[in-house]
C-alpha cells in the first residue's frame, strides 16, 4: 500500500508541474511586445554609437594609414630617383676613371718601354765591351800558358825520363823533342 500511495502522489506531483510548467521567456507570446521594445531601443543606442563614435573614428585611422601611405610612397619615388640620378653619375664617374686610367697606363707602359729599350741598348753595349775585353785577357793568358807549355812539358818530360831510364838525357834533347811534339 506504501507503494500505491507513493504512486499516487508522484502522480499528483507531476500533474500539479505541469499545470504551473511555464515556457522560455523569449518563447512566451505574453512577453514579446516587451521584447520588441528593448530590442529596438538596444538596437538604436548600438546603430547611434556605431554612427557616431565607432565607424568615424575607424573611418580617421584609414584615412590617416592612407595619407601615411601615400606620403611613404611619394617619399620612395624621390628617393628612388634621387638613387638612380646617384648611380648615373656614378658610372659616368667611373666610365671617365676608367678612360683615364688607361690613357696613363698607356702612358706609363711607352715610357716604361723606352727606358727598358735604352737600359737594353746600354746593358748590352756594356757587356760587348766586356766580352771583348775578356776574349783579350784570354787571348794573352793563352799566349803565356802556351809560352810556359813548353817549359812545363820540358820539366815534366824530363823527370819521367829519369824516372824510367837510368841514364842521364841532356835536357836539351828533352827540349827539342817538346817543341818537335808541341808543333805537330
């Protein structure tokens, strides 16, 4: 029995919840005129302020990025064509640099080959006089070594031959027959 009455009243309960079951505030048609009001005056504040306060204010920072903008390219240009005048006349500048650098090494390498030339004329018109005066020297140190040959070949002959013979050979025999050698 317990049961059927704890039936009973779940039951009451329920019947009871449903008969005071309200619906969600903004679905209940009691309320919608009420809504409608405050929808359009939120509506009005928010399209006054953003009128007014939000889009001007936006509308001021682009135009001041804009004219930034514009003033960062006009300033680009000129220093673009400030940059391209600078680099004219820089090539021109080197461009002449350039011409005048090889009209002096032209310069420069004729000169450099005249005194090469003459400094050849003079290092070699000096080394023909020392060739000759050297063929001289050896011209008259020939004649005397060939003056102190027979001399030399006499004495050398002369003690080969009393080296090997026992007996004694006059020297100018030894002589004569050096000079006999020398002129054959």
């Amino acid at each position: 029995m317990a049961t059927e009455s704890a039936v009973n009243h779940a039951v009451q309960t329920l019947e009871t919840v449903e008969h005071h079951q309200v619906a969600f505030p903004p679905f209940d048609s009691s309320t919608f005129a009420s809504q409608i009001f405050w929808l359009a005056i939120s509506f009005g504040i928010l399209f006054y302020l953003m009128h007014k306060v939000i889009v001007p204010r936006i509308g001021g920072i682009f135009e001041d990025r804009q004219g930034r903008i514009q003033g960062d390219l006009a300033e680009a240009e000129r220093m673009k064509q400030e940059s391209d005048a600078a680099i004219a006349t820089y090539e021109r500048e080197l461009a002449d640099a350039h011409r005048t650098a090889a009209a002096l090494a032209n310069d420069t390498r004729t000169q450099l080959n005249a005194d090469l030339a003459a400094r050849r004329a003079e290092v070699e018109g000096k080394l023909a006089a020392d060739v000759a005066a050297a063929e001289v020297r050896i011209a008259e140190i020939k004649a005397s070594a060939m003056a102190e040959v027979g001399t030399v070949a006499t004495d050398t002959a002369e003690a080969v031959v009393q080296a090997l013979l026992p007996v004694s050979v006059p020297r100018k025999v030894i002589a004569a027959a050096v000079t006999g050698a020398l002129k054959n």
